[in-house]
C-alpha cells in the first residue's frame, strides 16, 4: 500500500472546522468518529500460500518434464535449472509482499459525517490523537465560543478518488 505523509493544520475557528484546506461548518457535523485502519494480514497469508502451493507445482511438473536432465552436457544451464531459479525468484518476491502486510501498522482514521457521506478527513498512526480530535471537535461543537489549533501528520493511504454528482474526476496523482 503506497501512502503520503504530510503535516497539516486542524484547527476550529468562527464556528468552522479547518482541516487543512478542507472546510467543515460545525453546525453541518452530525458525528466525528475514529475508524481503526487494520492492514489485510489473512488476505496476504492465503495469497501467500497460494503462490507457494503454485510454485511447487510448477516446479514438480518442471522436474518431471526435464526427465531429471540424466545427461548432462556443456550447453548451459538445464531446463530445472531456469525453472528452480524462477520458482525461487517468485518466492522470494512474495515473500516480501508478506513481509510488507505483516510489519504494516495500524492507522487511525477521522470520518467527518455531514448530512452527506462520511469523509475521512484525516488518517493518523496516533490513536490518542485522533481520539482528542473527536473530543475537541465534539466540544466546539457545544461551545460556540471554542477554538483549537493543532498540527497534525496525516497519512494519505492508497489511491485517491474524486467525484463530484455524475462526474468522475478520476484518481489524484
């Protein structure tokens, strides 16, 4: 999963919640909530042993395939050869994709629900950040008079989508 890290600014001022460039008027805020952003780690085990269960079939039928090469000669690297290097090429590589989904940690999202759709407004590797956003957001909420400012590293997690009505902006680079 390929993310963005960026700092930016939350803050509460004059009845509106900034974060970053996006504006929230706190009257339009029916709910804050944190979502726990959970890597796929049993996802990744069963692709992983699918590919390993692939590989050695593929290897088992490379090996009965080259006769087990009983007759060497000075041509090159023999038919099980090429195959053993690929099939331990390809493990290797997922190996490491598993590797990637397992030490992956948790992140901690901001959903902003409006009248509209919730949005995700901000994802953070801090739970306790996140929850003392909820509370501060909460409070402003209550309390016109309210206003905090905090700077935050939010994490861009994925591929970014925009649509507006019918029409599709497409994925943000």
């Amino acid at each position: 999963m390929a993310f963005k890290r960026e700092v930016i600014s939350v803050r509460v001022s004059r009845r509106i919640l900034w974060i970053g460039a996006e504006a929230y008027p706190l009257n339009n805020i029916a709910r804050a909530q944190v979502i726990r952003i959970v890597p796929a780690r049993a996802a990744a085990v069963g692709r992983f042993l699918s590919q390993v269960l692939l590989c050695v079939v593929i290897w088992v039928a490379a090996r009965i395939l080259s006769g087990e090469e009983q007759v060497l000669s000075d041509a090159g690297p023999g038919f099980l050869t090429i195959a053993t290097a690929v099939v331990l090429g390809v493990l290797g590589i997922a190996t490491a994709r598993l590797l990637s989904v397992l030490l992956r940690r948790h992140y901690f999202a901001l959903v902003i629900e409006t009248a509209g759709t919730p949005r995700t407004a901000l994802v953070s590797a801090d739970p306790n950040l996140v929850d003392q956003l909820v509370v501060n957001i909460m409070d402003a909420i209550d309390n016109p008079q309210a206003a905090f400012s905090m700077q935050v590293e939010n994490f861009h997690l994925g591929d970014k989508i925009q649509q507006f009505g019918d029409r599709n902006v497409g994925k943000v680079a």
